[in-house]
C-alpha cells in the first residue's frame, strides 16, 4: 500500500537527487525512500538504546556477562 507524502526540501539536496537520479535511472522517489528508511532504522536503533540505558540507570533492568549466558545456554567450554 502507497501513501502520497509531499515534503519541501532545499533546492540543494533536490539537485542532488535530480542529478542521481538521472545519473543512475532510478527515480528520486527511490533514492527518498532508501534515505528515509535507512534514517529511520538508525533513529529507532538510537531510540531503543537510549530506552535500555535509562532502564538500566533506573535499575528496572539489568545486564549479563556473556560468561553467566554462555552457562546458562550450555555453551561454555
């Protein structure tokens, strides 16, 4: 399912996109979406982390050695 966005962008980074796009025979709604997936997959990586960390600060989790989950998962030499 495809949703129309518009979004504004600096006549710069447009001519950018113009220029990749015609260079490459892609589209510049290609290169947007590859941009913006990548983009979010770190901003939801970094979000997660600084989930966990404040999770850890507050002492509501915990952290394991990998030696105790080596053990507890019987691959320990």
């Amino acid at each position: 399912m495809s949703s129309v966005c518009q979004v504004r962008i600096p006549e710069e980074i447009d001519a950018r996109l113009r220029r990749l796009a015609a260079e490459t025979g892609r589209s510049k709604s290609y290169y947007v979406r590859k941009a913006l997936t990548r983009s979010l997959e770190e901003m939801e990586d970094a979000y997660l982390a600084d989930e966990r960390l404040a999770e850890l600060r507050a002492g509501r989790s915990r952290t394991h050695s990998l030696t105790d989950v080596e053990k507890r998962l019987g691959l320990a030499d």
